[in-house]
C-alpha cells in the first residue's frame, strides 16, 4: 500500500483529491534572527488576514495524485512546478487536482473551498517543460534598483553542506519541527514514508522524504547568501524534481546552493535558489530544488520611502 487517499476521476482523465485542511507548522520559525511571516503578530503587520501556511505544504495533496498517475516512478524522476498565487491560513481548506496533458506530462491546481486560487503549475516526468522554465527566465532580466538583495550576484555559489533528515532530528530555526512530528499532520500519508518497524513498505527498501520535505532538506542550514534585513520573506515559486530518486530518510546528501535569478515587484524585491542535492557518499544526483522567494519591503526599516 502507499497512498489510501479517495480520488476521484473526471471525464477528462482529471485526478482530484478530497479538501484538506493543511497544519500550521511554522509559528515558532526564525527568520535572520526574528519571527517570519508564519507569525501571527508579523502577519498581522503586512496586512495579511493570517499568518500563512508554508507553500509547499501543499505538495502532498498532489504526490498521492502522481502516484496514482504514474506510480513509484513519480519518487524516482517526477517534478511539481508551481507558482503561488494567494496564502492559505490554519484551518482553510484546500484541493488539489492533477489533470494530464501527455504521457509523462500535467497541469496541477489547488482551490480554496470558495474557488479562490492557490496554485498552479505542472507535474512531470524526466525532462519535459514546467511551469517555471518561463518564469525563471524573467529573474535574468534587469531588476532595477534594489535595497534588499542588492548586494546578490547571479551565479554565487555556496559552499557544500553536508544534511540528513532522520524521523527525530531538528530541522534548524527556518523549519522547527522533525520529519515524525510532520507524517503525523501530513495532509496524504503513506506508507512509503515510514520504517518497516512502523508498518512501512517503501518498495525502495527504506523510507523515503515527501515531497514536501525537500525543500526543507535542502534549506535546514539556514540562510546561503547576503540579504539585508532584518526583514519578512515569503516563497513565490517553487519546484522540487526529482533527479535520481528518491531520497531516504537517514541517508546524509551533500547540498549547494546556486543563485539564478533575481527581481521585484511593487510589495517584495526576490532571487531564485537552485539546490543541488547529492548523495554525500555516492555522488548521485538525487533531486533540485528550485526556489523564488521574495522578501516584503514594507519589512524592511530601511526601505526608502
């Protein structure tokens, strides 16, 4: 068994999840040294109605979807692309559909229960095209005059950092909560993520790390380059693909960060994160986690009026 989720399945091949309502894992987060924007009381601050849940919280409603289309190949080279369009606050409710366009090729959505937008993006296999290709290539434009990622250059590199996500250990300040206490609020379980010892069945042999988690595995160091503050942040965009997968609990990856990419608007200046994630014995490529995440002016003190 891995996923025991009801799907149900429209005329036009369309996958569709029950509503649920994601948990709220980020209050107690450490964003450069103070509380982000999962902070009710910073929340409130930005106009914003509640304090918001993590986007990629959101990417778990569609694995049981992807495997359900197509199967463990989904852990081993699949990629969720996705553009966040409005924030989900603690007890929203939200759904998630998969509809396929080619073989190895979807569109992915996600609606409130009052129809409002959350995401949208693509679910692939290998190399198709997603949603971000287009939407990347817009961060190699001139941002125009920046304040806070002013001092970022594309192409810096970080240094290796080796990671391991257990069951029970720390995530670090930007994710304060284990992978144990997240499979037990997880919006889709399955079996695939736990121990044999608990019941699990991963046809891998080990357990493997959601969807959802890669991000946190990529990130559990902490913050990579120099942006001015202190100051809020909210992710964007977000893609996760899955290179050689999957990735196992307990098996320590070798992370390097890239940047790619830098921009604004009118409310966030923002820059794009490609992380690498290898195995730190092997070598293997195993995923790459592509991160556009802006930073709110109006957070910023120093901000010209």
């Amino acid at each position: 068994m891995s996923f025991d989720t009801e799907i149900t399945t429209g005329d036009d091949g369309s996958l569709t999840g029950p509503f649920r309502a994601p948990a709220q894992m980020l209050a107690d987060q450490e964003y450069g040294g103070h509380a982000s924007v999962h902070d009710d009381a910073e929340a409130a601050k930005l106009g914003l109605a509640g304090a918001p849940i993590e986007g990629p919280t959101h990417f778990s409603q569609f694995d049981a979807l992807a495997v359900e289309q197509w199967g463990q190949s989904w852990f081993e080279q699949g990629c969720i692309s996705s553009h966040f369009f409005n924030m989900v606050v603690d007890g929203e409710e939200v759904q998630a559909t998969l509809t396929p366009t080619g073989e190895r090729t979807a569109t992915i959505g996600a609606v409130k229960r009052d129809g409002t937008p959350v995401l949208a993006g693509t679910a692939t296999l290998g190399d198709a095209p997603t949603e971000l290709d287009e939407r990347r290539q817009r961060g190699l434009q001139d941002p125009g005059e920046l304040f806070i990622v002013d001092q970022l250059e594309i192409g810096m590199t970080s240094d290796p950092v080796t990671v391991t996500m257990g069951f029970d250990s720390h995530n670090g300040k930007l994710y304060p909560f284990t992978l144990r206490q997240k499979l037990d609020k997880i919006t889709e379980s399955s079996s695939w993520y736990e121990a044999a010892a608990s019941g699990g069945d991963s046809p891998w042999g080990s357990p493997i790390v959601p969807t959802e988690m890669l991000s946190v595995l990529a990130h559990q160091a902490g913050a990579h380059f120099p942006v001015r503050g202190p100051a809020v942040g909210l992710f964007i965009d977000l893609e996760v693909r899955f290179v050689d997968g999957p990735v196992f609990v307990d098996q320590p990856y070798e992370v390097v960060h890239t940047l790619v990419g830098i921009g604004q608007s009118r409310a966030v200046e923002s820059y794009w994160t490609e992380s690498t994630v290898t195995h730190a014995d092997s070598g293997v490529h195993a995923a790459t986690v592509l991160l556009h995440q802006g930073v709110f002016k109006a957070s910023y003190a120093d901000y010209p009026a």
